[in-house]
C-alpha cells in the first residue's frame, strides 16, 4: 500500500518494492490512497480480500495517523496477514488506533521506551528521563531522537576539527573516517550522500498491542529506483 500524499510515504513503498523484488521477492498486488480527512479504506479493503490469499506481508507506505488508520481497517475486515512499515508509522498512534494489534512490524530510530520495551541501549531510557524531568512528560515519538543524535555529530566533528569553522566542520564530518555513535549504532556522513550511513533501525514487533524491539538491522543497499538519490548503492562500512 503506498499512500500518494507525501513524497517520504511514496519513496518508503517504491523503496521497499525495488529492494523486496531485488532479494527475490514477488509483489502479489499493489494499492494507493491519499492520507487525509474523513478516509474511507472500503474499496481498498475490497481489493486487498481479493489479493491478500497469495501474500506473506502487507507494506504499510505510509505515515502516522493515517497508516496507523490503514492498519486498523485491514484488522477491521478480519485480515490477519502480517504488516510490515516504515519508521513513521510506529509508536503511540499505532497503538491508540489498533489497542490488540499483532503481527505488524514497524521500524525505529531506536527503541523508545515510552511505548517500546527490551531495548538494547540504556542511554534511550536515560534520555527520556531527562526530558520528561525537564518537560513533565516523555517523549512522544522515536523522531525526536534524530536531532539529537545529530547535534552529536555535530559536536564530534568540531571536536575532530579543533575548530567551529564551517568548512573545517564539513572537512572533519565529511569522508574522514568520524564514525558517530546513534542510539542504534555507529554511523558516517560521506561527500556522495549527505545522510549518516549505513543507516541503522531497530526492528519492532506489535503483539497484543505490545511494542518490542526484536532486532537490529542495518541497510546494506539501497536500490537504484530512477529518482536521482546520491544514496543508492552499498553504503560505506563504519568501524
């Protein structure tokens, strides 16, 4: 399923198409639909009955709430095939939206201990106890982990560079060998793509309505599908 309203829900189904088909996959039926009010999934649900025997998972292109809404229509019509997602379409929505939900899958910047349990680092607990310290509440959602794993790197590389020049920066966190540490693991920004790579999720397991990391992975090629990104390829090895 991949929903038409944003560019990042349309790349995260064209994304995981290519490399799904690319490691020998077969797509046994593909659906749209356009995120926003009063959704109706009926048709989309019509077509799914009738597609749906032959498939092993469900991709959810999509992004919260309407993925989250998307999920809960297919459990709904009494569908029980596995879904798989992106990053977005994880934590408290999903959950708010689908209380009992099982077998899904979603990704993550880490494991975030607000709404997931059996993370594998300690420091996501410890920073969301200093937030919720300081703001009286934890944070809501493993996308606001990113920002703060990049002032990090930022810090890195000026510490790398001996310097708070712009370009000395760049030097030092560009193509240097400056691996920076993620709360999923250790990652580099290169000249080709401007993106840390290789880029690193946790891989989290809804059963029950019950959010818990069972693996971590790390993107080991980003398929070529026509659209231009400097990304695509096997992303360079961080020691």
């Amino acid at each position: 399923m991949k929903d038409l309203s944003l560019e990042y829900s349309k790349a995260t189904a064209d994304y995981f198409k290519a490399r799904w088909i690319e490691l020998g996959g077969k797509v046994c039926g593909e659906d749209t639909f356009t995120a926003g009010d009063n959704l109706d999934f009926s048709s989309n649900i019509t077509r799914l009955r009738g597609a749906v025997k032959g498939c092993d998972v469900i991709f959810d292109g999509s992004w919260n709430p309407f993925g989250a809404q998307y999920v809960r229509a297919v459990r709904d019509a009494g569908i029980k095939t596995p879904i798989a997602t992106n990053a977005s379409v994880n934590g408290v929505p999903v959950v708010e939206n689908n209380p009992g939900l099982s077998d899904y899958y979603a990704l993550g910047f880490a494991c975030l201990n607000t709404y997931c349990s059996g993370s594998k680092n300690p420091a996501v607990a410890k920073l969301n106890a200093k937030f919720k310290a300081k703001y009286g509440q934890s944070i809501g959602n493993h996308y606001a982990l990113p920002g703060y794993m990049l002032a990090g790197a930022v810090v890195a590389a000026i510490k790398k560079a001996g310097s708070t020049d712009g370009a000395a920066i760049a030097k030092a966190l560009y193509d240097s060998g400056l691996a920076i540490d993620t709360f999923a693991g250790k990652m580099a920004f290169t000249s080709k793509c401007h993106r840390p790579q290789p880029a690193i999720y946790t891989v989290e397991q809804y059963t029950k309505g019950k959010d818990t990391q069972v693996d971590t992975w790390s993107v080991k090629k980003v398929p070529n599908i026509g659209d231009g990104s400097p990304c695509s390829g096997v992303p360079p090895k961080v020691g």
